[in-house]
C-alpha cells in the first residue's frame, strides 16, 4: 500500500512537469507569445528546448528528493510507538494493550514468559528457600524429577 501511495505522489508529479514541458514547445509550435501579447512572431526552438532542458534538470532533481523523503516517511512510520509508563501500542491514535494490538494486527495469540536473562534476574531476586523442591526446571524449561 505504501508503494501504491509513494508511486501516485511520483506520478503526480511527473505529469506536471510533463505538462510544462509541452506547454513549453506548444508555446513556440502556436505562437501564443504572438497571440497573447501581440510580439512578432519568430519562432525559437533553442529557446524552447533549453527550457525543456532545464525543466527535465528540476524535473529530476526533484523527483530525487521527493524519492528520498517519502523513503524516510515510510521508514519513521514503521515504527511502533509503545508507552513507557504501561507498555500500550499507539495503533491510529488509539493506544491498545500489548497483547490486544498483536491479536488485532496480526491476528496472533499471546502468551507471557521470560526470557532467559529476565528468568536470571528473577531467580536472583527472589530469597533462598529453606526447603529445595521435589522439582527442578532447568533453564530450558525441562523438569527434573529430583525424588
């Protein structure tokens, strides 16, 4: 969707500057310099192509940067604004919990766990027990049966 818009902006923009560059050599071909304001008529086709020429030169020029600047637009788009404070998803001026904008977006369940260095963290947190369970998890979730 995203190519969709950037070619029609693209687009936009080469039709007009296609469209100067016919009026350019129309004006010369029909004499509407002669017409509008009554000049004598001499037609200059230099004169014509050198604007064409300097028009093809913006033309291009401004078709670069119009490129590069819609690439960076698209680019800051992409990124997923999340709360600092309670972890919503910023999702169209809507802020969604987390889970709710994964299910939405794309149609994924969610579930919670830790991490390997989260677990680590939590595990060293948390303060020794007096008695060592029947159970051990190691760190790949396996449970040892240490009965």
């Amino acid at each position: 969707m995203k190519k969709t818009k950037e070619n029609s902006i693209l687009w936009v923009e080469a039709t007009g500057f296609s469209l100067l560059i016919g009026l350019t050599i129309l004006c010369e071909a029909v004499r509407i310099p002669h017409l509008v304001f009554g000049e004598d008529f001499a037609p200059n086709w230099r004169r014509a192509l050198l604007r064409s020429a300097v028009l093809v030169l913006v033309w291009i020029w401004v078709h670069r940067v119009t490129r590069r600047l819609l690439k960076r637009l698209h680019y800051l788009e992409d990124f997923l604004r999340i709360c600092c404070g309670c972890r919503r998803v910023c999702h169209r001026d809507e802020w969604l919990l987390l889970e709710d904008y994964f299910s939405f977006r794309f149609a994924t369940a969610t579930t919670h766990g830790l991490c390997p260095s989260c677990y680590q963290k939590k595990m060293a947190e948390l303060p020794p027990l007096k008695h060592p369970p029947a159970v051990k998890v190691d760190p790949e979730g396996i449970k040892l049966d240490l009965r």
